[in-house]
C-alpha cells in the first residue's frame, strides 16, 4: 500500500442504521432509509442506487471484525512521534458471512441473545487462513440474488440500532465456529489536513502473529493500545472529473462501542484535492455533515482527548 486518504464522522444510532440500510438493502429497503435513494437495476458484481439523481454503485456489503494491537518501545505519546512511525501494528481479521440464510430473519437471530457491549465480543482466532472476498469477484452476491434468494437475505426489518448490534454479535459467534481469519503487520505514517487523514503506508500478511509478538516481546515493544472494530465493508465507484473511476472503500462501524463512518481512498493517479472533494460530496449525499469529520487518532477518540 501506499498513500490513503480518508475521513471518519461519528455517527448517531439513528444514521447507523440508516446509512446500514442503504448500503445492504435492495431498492425498496433503501426507501426506508430515510435517505435521497431511489433503487435501479444493478450491476452483476453490485448493488446500484441512484443518489440525487446521479448514479452510485456500492458493492455487496462484508461483515469484518477486527482486532488492532499497537506496539511502541516508548511510554510517551511525543517520544513514539518524535522516534518511531506514527503506527506499528499487528492486526487480525475475520471475514463473517453475512449474506446467508442465518440472516433472513432478525427476529429468529435475536431469539436468546442479550445485547452485551461490544467490548465483550471475543478477539480472534488465528490459526486459519486469509480470506475475504474482493468487491470485483463478487458476482454471484448481485442484487437479483441478494432480492430473490431466500438464502441471502440480511435483517433490513431492523429498526432499532440495539437490535442490529445483538445481530451482529450472532454472526461474531458464527464466524468464531467457522474462523476464517487473516492477519497482518503494518507501519504508517500519518499526518492531518483539513480534516482529512493523509497515511503512508506498508503492509504485509503474516500466517503466525504469535511469532511477531513473541519478537515485540524480545525487543522491549510493549502493545500500548488495543482497539476492537466491528464494520459493515462496502465499496462505491464514481467517475472523476475526466471520466476514470474513482474507488472509494467504506465501512460503518463500531469501534471500541463507538459508531462511525469511515472512507478512504487509495488510487495515487488522482489528485488529493480531487478525492477530498469527491469524499464530503459522499458525505454529504449520505445525509451527513462534512464538517462534523472527526480528525482525532482513534487513540485519542477511544480515551476521550
């Protein structure tokens, strides 16, 4: 990887579901998510709306847990920044299957499962493999299939936020049964501009994290920062002011309890100031105010600074 741009906007209960709604649903689902959608016949390899009478493509959505350590050999925040990348991680991820028949019913999920915090939600198990299915090899989650296929059906019914954090938790315990997990390492650099969270980046999977943490361990890193994400992961195209496609990666999500929306883009041929633009206009398209950019590090979000 190389350069990212992305914002992330907090999010009310209210626009979590809503915004979960228009990214997962079928065209008469959208219409309930109280916001400017109207349906049209999608893509093989996506779902396809219509925002403000200008077409937007999101792909089939992805259900990811993620679990974040964060490594330094410093104890203070400024030594870490003046000495070390902005970012030293290891992080494991499962891919949770979210369009299946499990799903159909989210009063049949719920039956028997209390809402606890989403801190309780276990980690990860890391003996498995990568996966996780790219958005262009996604053609046999189309839209016809996600509408006319009983078996791939996702609670759409939900209207209470608490109802779709318990659904959540019920494919957390799936995927643990059935652990398909990637991990991987990564260093970034980072720096903030009008908001927006410019990252440098270098990443690579590792098939042992144990083996990582154990030389961590040997080097006096300590694992300063832990942070468990939750997220919805979905992608939309739109075209560039000279008619390229311009990829844009979203996941709502709950991150350590908390509910955001997060967007990034990574295409380096494109212009920051092109992609900033392109990005509050998503925002704004999705009901949210652009201003209400949350530039904070999720360090500093998660402990309140």
């Amino acid at each position: 990887m190389g350069r990212e741009i992305e914002l992330k906007i907090p999010l009310s209960k209210e626009e979590f579901v809503n915004i979960f709604k228009a990214i997962c649903g079928s065209g008469a689902d959208r219409k309930k998510s109280n916001l400017p959608f109207h349906s049209s016949k999608a893509p093989s390899s996506s779902i396809s709306v219509s925002l403000d009478n200008k077409g937007m493509s999101f792909s089939s959505p992805e259900l990811l847990f993620k679990s974040d350590e964060y490594f330094s050999q410093y104890k203070s925040h400024q030594e870490r920044l003046e000495n070390e990348p902005r970012v030293i991680r290891i992080r494991t991820e499962i891919a949770g299957k979210l369009l299946d028949s499990a799903a159909g019913n989210l009063a049949d999920n719920l039956a028997g499962n209390p809402a606890d915090k989403l801190t309780d939600i276990p980690a990860e198990n890391p003996e498995n493999k990568p996966a996780g299915q790219p958005a262009e090899n996604l053609a046999d989650n189309s839209a016809e299939n996600l509408t006319d296929n009983p078996a791939h059906k996702i609670p759409l019914n939900v209207e209470k936020y608490e109802d779709l954090v318990r659904f959540i938790q019920t494919k957390k315990e799936e995927s643990l049964q059935n652990a398909n997990t990637a991990a991987f390492f990564t260093i970034k650099s980072k720096k903030i501009e009008n908001g927006m969270e410019f990252n440098e980046e270098k990443e690579t999977s590792i098939d042992d994290p144990e083996i990582l943490r154990a030389f961590f361990a040997g080097t006096h890193f300590d694992c300063w920062f832990k942070k468990e994400k939750i997220a919805f992961s979905s992608h939309y195209k739109v075209k560039s002011a000279t008619g390229q496609p311009m990829d844009f990666h979203l996941e709502l999500e709950i991150v350590n309890g908390l509910p955001y929306l997060e967007i990034e883009n990574t295409q380096e041929n494109f212009a920051p100031e092109e992609i900033r633009s392109q990005l509050e206009n998503l925002v704004r398209r999705l009901s949210l105010d652009p201003s209400k950019k949350d530039s904070r590090s999720w360090v500093q979000i998660i402990n309140g600074e």
